[in-house]
C-alpha cells in the first residue's frame, strides 16, 4: 500500500541496498537531525526560560519602583495567559506553569481593554526562589499567592499567574461593583431570572418583591448566592449582560491582566477566570471598602427579610471562619467541578494584614492556615497565637 497519496505502490525511488546503502542512508538521517536542531535554536521552539516578569522582593521599594513592577507584572501576566479558548473549552484545564501563547498584545486584558496600573504593585511576583517563605505541600493547589494585603510584597507562591476558572470568588468582583454603585438604602427587586438561577443560593428570595440591597449583598457573600447575584447585577445595570460588561471593564482599571468575566456569581465556567495576582489586586480594593469589610468578616447574620417570620438567618461557608482563625477579615470561598476549591482569606494581627489565594486546592482552609502562621510567624516575628484545631482537609 502506498503511504503518499502522490506515490502509487512500487513507485519513487528505492532505498538503495547493501552496507554502502545503510552507511549512506545513517549519513543523510544524521544530516537531518542537524539541520533540524539548527533551525530550532534559530527560531527558539525549545527555549526553556522563566516567562514570569523578575521584580524585586524589597518592601521598601520608592514609588517608582513600585509602577515599574506593576508594569512588569501586567506584561507578565499578558505573557503567561492562554487564549480565551483553550481557558474555557468545556472540560478543559490549563497545566501549571505551561508555557502558552498569549490571548491579547501585552497590556491589554482578555477582553482587548487596555490595562491600568493596579493599585497593589506586588513585589516579587514571578521569583518564587526569592520568596521568604518556601513552602512545599504534599498536595499543592494549581495555583497560589501569600502576600501583605498593604505594601504588596509577596511571601510565597505557586504559578501565580496562571489563569483558572474560579467560581465564585467572581462575586469579589460583583460586590465591588454594587457597592460602588448603589446605596446602601437601595432596595432590589427580585426577578424571575434570579429565583431561577442554578448552583447555591440564598433560597428564600420572594419573587416580585424588593428587598434591602444591603440584605442581599450577605446573602451574596455569606451562603455565595447566585440568585442574589444575578439579582443586584439586573438592579444596577438594568441586565446581567451589562453587568458582566463592567465587571470585565472594572477588571482592566485594576490592571487584572489575566481576569476574564462571563457572569456575576462564577457559577458557569466557561469564560470566566482570573489568576493568583489579579485575586489578590481585587481582595486589596474590596476590603478598601468598608461596606464589604464589615460584611465578610462575620461568619453569620440575621436580617430582616420579607418572608415568613420576617428574619432571614445566613452563614459563612469559608472554613476559617466557621474555625474560627484569630484576627481572619475575609474574604470569600468558591467550587464548581472544574475549578476545585478556591479560597481567598485575608487575616490582621498586631498591625500586619496578610492575604492568601489558593485556587483547585485539595484542603485550602488548612493550607491557608499554614501560610498565614508562617508569614505572621517568621517573617514578621510574632508569637504564635492559639488556635482551634482545623481538619486536614477543610
């Protein structure tokens, strides 16, 4: 049978035959692999190098330095991103640390909007060697971040850059935007389309009535509901579709460089994701906001609601909460299959505000807990403080 379909069988030409045939033909194949390797190093298909951007590890860095590295860390970002497609092709995942081509010319966010300076240069983003701490878990997550939530200096990390889906950690970005654009007063109606909506919920939202925005903006971030989502995004844009809009314009102020939104609550995956560095960007500006920190730090509350009993009764699912983790602020928890367990948390002792990400962990409550102790611990020096016992795989 003929292999080429130019080829009929028996035609072209015969390898030629004997020891002199087989020395030739061993010349020509190793003439071959020469040439091939030199046109490989020409144009570089087998280059190795470090992709992330190189910044210094100082906390100390002038005001300059801090712009250069958050130029150098959106650039980084742009590089280490794969396209929208391969990102949100259902069932698909993008391996840690895998060298990708990027979606958008450097500077410019998955959606093609151009990138401003994020206001958290992280310091030391991409240098994982010069980390103060250097952790190694049996069971790492995919992808995470240990940072101080107010110079930016990055303590630890793992493919910080790496854009994966991210479930609702997305609402980070959903409360951001209701609370910068409506008042605390405002009520929200809720919709048919929000009492539909899929995946965890608030529960108990009366459709056709309007209830407090501040009471759904718990039931947004307490229990993670996609009912309320969907609900505050239709009350402040008039659409989810124009919500989801500034949410991806939102990300591109902040200079998120590997941030893409697809909706308000993360429920559905394809198109939405974010990367270690952009998360802790975003859990920078929300804890800024003082409606938002008041509200992520409780693990509970009791509102007035408009149904049965007239109380509505909502708890926080972040496991450092419900352990009660001394001096935790936040943040927020998510899950959907495709991007595992995520976790961002935010702790302060004695001053010191740190914040960690972790994105498809197999435990990121206790993995969290580590990493907070040991950045309170040995790089800023404090005492232990004791703790309520965490189960291994919270």
């Amino acid at each position: 049978m003929s292999i080429s379909p130019l080829i009929g069988p028996g035609r072209g030409r015969q390898p030629p035959r004997g020891r002199r045939g087989r020395l030739l033909a061993a010349i020509a194949a190793a003439l071959a692999l020469a040439a091939l390797a030199a046109l490989a190093a020409a144009f570089g298909l087998f280059d190795t190098g470090q992709r992330g951007s190189r910044v210094s590890a100082s906390g100390r860095a002038s005001a300059s330095a801090a712009r250069a590295s958050a130029s150098a860390a959106g650039r980084a970002r742009a590089a280490a991103v794969p396209d929208a497609a391969s990102a949100t092709a259902p069932g698909s995942a993008t391996a840690p640390g895998s060298a990708t081509v990027p979606a958008s010319p450097p500077d410019r966010s998955p959606t093609g909007l151009a990138l401003a300076t994020p206001p958290l240069a992280l310091t030391g983003i991409g240098a994982p060697e010069r980390d103060p701490l250097q952790i190694r878990f049996h069971h790492p997550a995919r992808a995470g971040l240990l940072f101080n939530l107010d110079t930016g200096l990055v303590l630890w990390q793992r493919n910080p850059l790496l854009r994966l889906r991210i479930a609702s950690l997305t609402k980070m970005m959903t409360a951001l935007i209701v609370v910068r654009s409506a008042s605390p007063h405002a009520r929200v109606l809720v919709t048919k389309q929000a009492v539909e909506a899929a995946g965890s919920k608030v529960g108990v939202l009366p459709r056709g009535r309007h209830v407090a925005l501040q009471s759904m903006l718990y039931g947004l971030l307490l229990p993670s509901g996609n009912d309320a989502a969907t609900a505050l995004a239709q009350s402040v844009a008039g659409s989810v579709g124009a919500f989801v809009a500034r949410m991806n314009r939102e990300a591109a102020r902040l200079g998120m460089g590997c941030t893409r939104f697809s909706s308000p609550s993360g429920y559905f995956d394809e198109g939405n994701f974010s990367c270690p560095a952009d998360l802790a960007v975003l859990a920078h500006v929300d804890l800024q906001q003082p409606r938002l920190a008041a509200i992520v730090r409780h693990p509970s509350a009791v509102l007035p609601f408009p149904i049965k009993g007239g109380k509505l009764y909502l708890y926080n699912n972040n496991p450092l909460l419900i352990y009660r983790y001394p001096g935790l602020t936040g943040l927020k928890t998510g899950y959907t299959n495709a991007s595992g367990r995520c976790l961002v948390a935010t702790a302060e002792r004695h001053g010191v505000r740190l914040g960690v990400v972790l994105l498809h962990s197999s435990a990121p409550g206790s993995q969290a807990r580590q990493l907070l102790d040991l950045g309170f611990e040995r790089v800023y020096h404090q005492a232990p403080v004791a703790e309520a016992p965490i189960p291994p795989d919270a």
